[in-house]
C-alpha cells in the first residue's frame, strides 16, 4: 500500500460528492479541508473552503480584491496558506490522514502552498490528494511519486498515468447520464481501504 494515494478528476461535482462522504465518515481520522462551489440561483459565486475541525472561509469569490486571482474569481491565498500549513501541522502532531482537497490551479499561485504540498508528500504523514487533471504542475509531480498511487475519479474519461496502481485491467466503460453513485470500478471501496489501512499503522504508532 503505497504511502499517499492522489485522485484525478474532472467533475467537480462528482468529486464534491465523493470528498463530502469521506469527510463524514472518516472525520476523526482526517486533517485537511474539501473544497466546494458556492452558488445561488444556479449560478456560481465562488468556492468555500472547509477544514476537517468544521472550519469554513470564503476561498475566491467575483467579490474578493486583490492580485492573486482566477480567472473572474479574487483568491483568498492568505486562508488557504494558513489552512494548509494548520492542517499539516495537526496532521503530524496528532497521527492523522492529510487530505488535500485540492491541489490545482489556486494553489499553484502559492509557492507557500506549493512548497508545503511538496514536504507533506514526502514525509511519514500518509497524504490522500484531489487534483484537477490539466494541473500539469501536480500531475506529473503527482505520477512521478515512487511512494504515491495515482487514481482517476471520471471512469469515463482515460485514465492519468499511473492509474494502473488502484484501476489495473479495467476499460472505460461508463455511460453518459449514469448516476454518479454507480462507481463500476470500486474506486470507493479501493479509497475506503487505503484509508483503513493507514488508519490501523497510525493506529501503531
């Protein structure tokens, strides 16, 4: 079982959904933070950043000032530094799961947060990764780690390198319109047993 285990996608309602159900059922285990869009009358405003403790701030809104931004989006790179390195820090000080939600175009605009990722993928700490495919930066990063197994969320888009660690053998075979709870390659159950596992080494620690 491979240190860190990083996850591709491209939905990112599929990924809100997937990381929400792990943020209820391994809460006590995880140090980290998901992040999620903020919208209203179906359209988006911005995103939120929630930490595994129930903490939430405003991580880039149309309506925040300031240089570092995405697209029409002001980034609040000062909050996700500072919930960064909190997160690694009680990742380590208590034995816990760093979870990463995520590391992708708002985080390359940190070399904070970028030189943080990189130290917490190399320590004893077991680092479980959201990324966006297209992040070029983290995805060959990511690929690259002898102690990281790299998995991709879309099972109907091809898989990132690297996938053969978690989805060996499978063929893309799902349709548009499916529901999102479907999984047909287990990739769940195959999180959920990476996250038991190191449940049980921290555990022995």
């Amino acid at each position: 079982m491979k240190k860190n285990l990083a996850i591709a996608f491209r939905s990112s309602s599929l990924k809100e959904t997937f990381v929400e159900r792990l943020f209820s059922s391994y809460n006590y285990w995880l140090s980290g933070f998901r992040t999620f869009e903020e919208r209203a009358a179906g359209s988006r405003l911005g995103f939120i950043l929630e930490t595994a403790r129930g903490a939430r701030f405003e991580l880039a809104s149309k309506n925040l000032p300031g240089p570092a931004r995405i697209n029409k989006y002001g980034v609040n790179l000062s909050g996700l530094e500072a919930a960064f390195k909190e997160a690694f820090d009680e990742a380590v000080r208590k034995k816990k799961i760093l979870l990463l939600d995520e590391l992708g175009p708002m985080a390359l605009l940190s070399p904070s947060v970028r030189s943080l990722a990189a130290s917490a993928l190399v320590s004893a700490v077991p680092c479980l990764v959201f990324f966006r495919r297209g992040a070029k930066s983290f995805e060959g990063t990511l690929a690259g780690l002898d102690n990281t197994a790299v998995a991709e969320l879309d099972p109907s888009r091809p898989f990132v390198p690297g996938t053969e660690d978690l989805e060996a053998g499978h063929k893309s075979k799902a349709r548009v319109g499916e529901p999102k709870e479907r999984d047909p390659y287990g990739l769940r159950q195959k999180v959920e047993n990476w996250i038991e596992e190191h449940i049980r080494g921290l555990k022995e620690r």
